[in-house]
C-alpha cells in the first residue's frame, strides 16, 4: 500500500513546492490560544498583529451602503476600482511625498497577496532575495514560492535590529535581484533613521537591485522616529522600486483583506494579469471601505497610536524588569521582541527549554500566555509580543510570564 504521502505510481500527492509552505506561525499561535480559550482556559494572547480596535465607524458604513448598490454585486477590474486606484495614489502623496499614477496601483486580497505578487513577477528561478532578520514570517515563503531564493542578514538588538550597508553588500552575489526592506518592522518594531534609508537606496541604485519595501506600519511610529519612503529619499529608485501597504493596521481593518502593491508600469501590469487568474478582483464592498478609509481622516489613527504608543511604554517597562530577559524598546508598529537568550538551558518546573520555541511553550503551558518564539521570524532565542491588546490583558500577560521565568534556575 502507498505511504499516505503518495500516490499508486508513488509519486507525492501534494506537488513539493506547495508542500514545503511552512503553516504561519503568528496565525498558528493565534489560532492555539483562541481555541483554549474556547475551552475555558483563561489564555492571553500576545500572537497576532492585529488591533483591538473596532473599524472606525465612517468606513463601516461606507462598506453597508456599498452592499446596497447593485453596482458592487457585479465583477469589477481585476486591478481594483478606478476610485480605490486613483483614491491610494493620493493618499500615498499626501501621507509619504511619493506621488504616482493610479496605473502603478494594484489593489490585492491583503497585504500579504501584494507579497507574493510582487516577488512573483520579479524573480526567476534561484534569483536571491536578500532579507534583514528577523523577518515576518511571510517573506521567505513567498520568496520560495516563486523560486527565489533568500540570502538573509542577520541582525539583532545591539544594532537595533537594523541592517547596515555593510552588511547588505556582504551579502550580495551576481544573484542577487532584490533586496526587502520593511520599516517599521515586524516583528521587531525597529524603525530605519532617514540617513539610513537613503544609503541603504542609493546602494541598491548603484548595483541594480530591486527594493521591495513593505510600509505598512507608515503610521506607527513612536517618540522621535520618522518613516520615510525610500523611493522619495531617493528618487532615482522609483523605477526599480514596489512598495506594499494595505489598510489592515492604519485602519483597524485586518478581517477587510484590502492591500496594495505600488511600482512601475510593467511590473503591475504583470501582476494584474497574474490576478486576473488567481483571484480576480477584491471583493468590491471592502474595496469601498477601503476608498472611505483612505480618503478620510486621519483621526482614528491617531487616537489608535497614542493608545500603542503607552502600551508600548508599558511592556517594555514589564518586560525588561524579568531577570534574563532583554527587551529593546521598539520605535515603531506594535510589537516587542525581547531576547529570552538567557533563559534557555534552565530549569523550570521541571523542564529545561533549550529552544525558544520549547520555551514559549512552556509559557503556554504554565502561564497560559500566548506568544510567538523567534524561530518563527529567523532568529532563535527572542520572543515577538504584540502589543495591540487591551491595556489589563497586556499587564496582566506579562506579570504571568513574568512570574514563571522568575523560577527559572
């Protein structure tokens, strides 16, 4: 009899490119807690990248008048409405200086569509990627999928987790095509200084490598950090550039699966025919909300902010009071991602965690708290904790956590 794997010629059943996707940690995680929680445990979770905040209500009832419209119970361009188009173009002026044409506007399923999209129409097979660690999670998949390769470059909290020109062209080889680049981070919330940005751009224009840069935490930023878009640092770029974004994060909008992929002509044109098979067009009621979100006030943003903003605070504060645990204070999105280096090895309850992965579990476990291991993101021995939870959830995780590595011996 066939291995459950195979087919009768013993061929696999499930083709190796697809089976190779690794399931997506953050989700997984997420996933985990809300199931315990389903069955009565009193888990925390730290897993997803996700806003406690409801969608603002200007845009919720944009998206209940547009189910009315029997226009938007019809097809529409594979590429987005001509509205949402012309509506990101402005919006990415206004909010980054990057003035575009709606033609280099793809609006997709998702900021993580956007992704795959965008590699899938630049890379051929063993073209390389090179990739700043820790990385989200999505990255590597979608590079491997279109059959790149990553090349990643590893950094960690003494740099502030921020990759250096240095580094960048140590990593170079006559493969290299593309170079992501994603500030404010996830999972590290690090948020690349303007100087920095340009020289890393400007190096890019030099050797002939693409930038993918992914601007989807543009809005959240914290203290004296700036975003700025690397094609206006440098505007020579523009022409070997795509940027990604989407309304999920700025607009509390996770569950709409509205994004975009910004970039030249030909490479969205690619891209649109690519969508035009895979997907079609968004679904044209979060399409409009979409179009009231960015068309709107910024307002809900920043109330949203100033709320990260002191949870923010708040857990690097908490984190960084538990012995072995080194929490740098992330500058931007909303995530921390402590090292628990130090923690490995020891012993609690009975147990000795040599991996982070064993160790969130522990956490799991005994403390009944949710959070994602660093091997999720390239860079073993960290944990990443989202902070866009509640206020008393957030404080009350962490001391949890807190109070069980305390036993760590």
């Amino acid at each position: 009899m066939a291995a459950p794997d195979e087919n009768s010629t013993g061929r696999p059943r499930v083709s190796a490119r697809v089976g190779g996707i690794s399931e997506s940690a953050t989700l997984a995680v997420d996933s985990k807690a809300k199931a315990l929680k389903a069955a009565g445990r009193p888990v925390i979770g730290f897993g997803a990248g996700e806003p406690d905040f409801p969608t603002p209500q200007p845009i919720v009832e944009a998206a209940a008048a547009a189910c009315a419209d029997p226009r938007n119970h019809r097809y529409s361009p594979a590429a987005g409405l001509p509205e949402l188009r012309e509506a990101v173009a402005a919006k990415t002026a206004r909010d980054s200086g990057y003035e575009v044409q709606p033609s280099q506007v793809l609006v997709t399923n998702g900021g993580k569509q956007a992704v795959y999209q965008t590699f899938a129409a630049l890379l051929d097979p063993g073209d390389e990627v090179l990739l700043p660690a820790p990385y989200w999670t999505t990255y590597p998949e979608a590079i491997a999928l279109a059959g790149g390769v990553s090349v990643v470059v590893g950094t960690d909290e003494s740099t502030g987790y921020l990759a250096t020109v240095e580094q960048l062209e140590a990593a170079r080889t006559p493969r290299t095509k593309v170079l992501l680049f994603n500030s404010p981070s996830n999972p590290t919330g690090a948020v690349y200084p303007p100087e920095q940005v340009e020289a890393i751009g400007r190096w890019a224009v030099e050797h002939g490598i693409w930038v993918v840069t992914d601007e989807i935490y543009e809005h959240l930023v914290y203290g004296g950090a700036e975003h700025v878009s690397m094609p206006v640092v440098v505007p020579e770029l523009a022409n070997t550039c795509v940027v990604l974004n989407g309304v999920a994060k700025t607009y509390a909008m996770t569950g709409w699966r509205v994004g975009w992929m910004i970039g030249p002509d030909d490479v969205i044109k690619a891209a649109t025919n690519l969508q035009s098979h895979l997907s079609s067009n968004v679904a044209n009621v979060s399409q409009r909300a979409a179009l009231e979100a960015v068309s709107g006030s910024l307002d809900a943003v920043a109330s949203m902010r100033e709320a990260f903003d002191r949870r923010r605070r708040t857990i690097v504060e908490l984190l960084s009071a538990i012995p072995g645990v080194s929490c740098p204070e992330p500058q931007g999105a909303f995530y921390a991602y402590p090292s628990v280096k130090d923690l490995l090895g020891k012993e609690i309850r009975d147990s000795r965690a040599e991996t982070s992965v064993q160790l969130a579990g522990l956490v799991l476990e005994h403390a009944e708290v949710a959070v994602v291991p660093g091997e999720a993101f390239g860079t073993p021995g960290y944990f990443r904790l989202s902070y866009a939870l509640g206020d008393d959830d957030l404080a009350e995780g962490v001391r949890r956590m807190g109070d069980l590595l305390r036993e760590a011996k």
